[in-house]
C-alpha cells in the first residue's frame, strides 16, 4: 500500500481556510464589543442574546469575505446591526413594542465611531447600555413620552394638545420617569460593577 503524502501545513481539516485561526482570534477579541454594541440596540436581555447568537452564526458564515488588514470591529458590527435590523421586522411581524428601528440605527450610527479604547469610553457605553435597559423596562406610554419629548424634540405644549393633558401633569410625569430612570440605571451600573 503505497504511503499517502504527508500534509501539508496549510491543509485544513473539514473545509477550514488557513486564516481560520487568526479569524476566530479577532472574532473572541471583539466579543465583548459585540456583545455591548447589540445589548444598546436590542431591549430585552433574551432578545439581545438571541441577536448575538445569530450574530456570531452570521460572522463565522461570512469569515471568508472579511479583508484581514482592515477593521473587523466595524465590519462585525456592521452585520450585527443587520441581524439587528432582521430581529426588529421579526418582532415588528409579532406586534412586540420596541424602540423605533431609526432609533436604533440612530444609536448604532453614535456607537460604530466608539472603539472602546479607553476605560472612560467603556464607562459611557455602559452607561448607554443602561439606559437602554431603563428605558425597555419602561411602559409603553412612558417609552412614548420620551420618545416624543427627547428624541421627536416636540414641544410641552405641543405633547399636550396632542395627549389632551395640562403642560404641568406632563412635566410631573417627565420628572418621575426621569428619576426612575436616573435610580435604575445607577443600579444598573452597580450591579454592572460586581461581575
């Protein structure tokens, strides 16, 4: 029987390209980004886990058309806000409340220039991703209210001839989300802290 030649060192088992390896380095190195940069724009700790799952799925699918020498964060990113994206038609599909798909984009536009290169810059992304959190676990008229008054910038007086309510109770209830959001995001961090 004659001897099968020896393998070659750029022989990869089951179907894997030599550049495997330094993939799967990059791709573990930009775990936590990832997994920041998808919790920001995906309320619900399920949802997010589950969009990082695909996410993650989608990245190994694609390796082969990632350029080494250019910047996989961006480009792990970039197909994370598309899964993203596919993860708010699908919940659209099932009349689940979530924040407005411009919204997130709106938020993933300010996150695709942070880099996380400083323990400063990963405080203020974990201080967004808190407040993501808060803001989810608001109500859906609470959700509405600021996202009228802070992201839409309308006006107290406009907000309350369209709700049919007086300017004083809106700035009331403002204060009172406000300050829920201020305790649950400081509770948040805390926690954030701990692990």
């Amino acid at each position: 029987m004659p001897n099968a030649p020896a393998p070659s060192p750029n022989d990869q088992p089951d179907g894997q390209s030599p550049h495997d390896g330094r993939f799967v380095a990059l791709l573990t190195e930009c775990q936590t980004q990832l997994r920041m940069y998808v919790r920001a724009l995906m309320p619900g700790e399920q949802n997010a886990a589950d969009v990082i799952q695909q996410t993650n799925a989608t990245i190994w699918e694609k390796r082969n058309s990632f350029e080494f020498g250019t910047n996989f964060t961006a480009w792990a990113f970039a197909i994370a806000r598309y899964e993203v994206l596919n993860e708010r038609k699908r919940q659209a599909r099932s009349n689940s409340l979530q924040f407005s798909t411009e919204l997130a984009e709106t938020i993933a536009a300010e996150l695709d220039s942070d880099q996380f290169s400083s323990k400063a810059e990963q405080l203020q992304y974990s201080k967004r991703e808190a407040l993501k959190h808060c803001v989810g676990a608001l109500d859906e008229q609470q959700q509405q209210l600021l996202e009228d008054r802070y992201r839409n910038e309308k006006r107290l007086s406009e907000l309350a001839q369209t709700l049919q309510r007086p300017v004083g109770s809106l700035k009331v209830s403002l204060h009172r989300i406000r300050q829920r959001l201020a305790k649950c995001i400081e509770l948040r961090l805390a926690n954030m802290g701990d692990h």
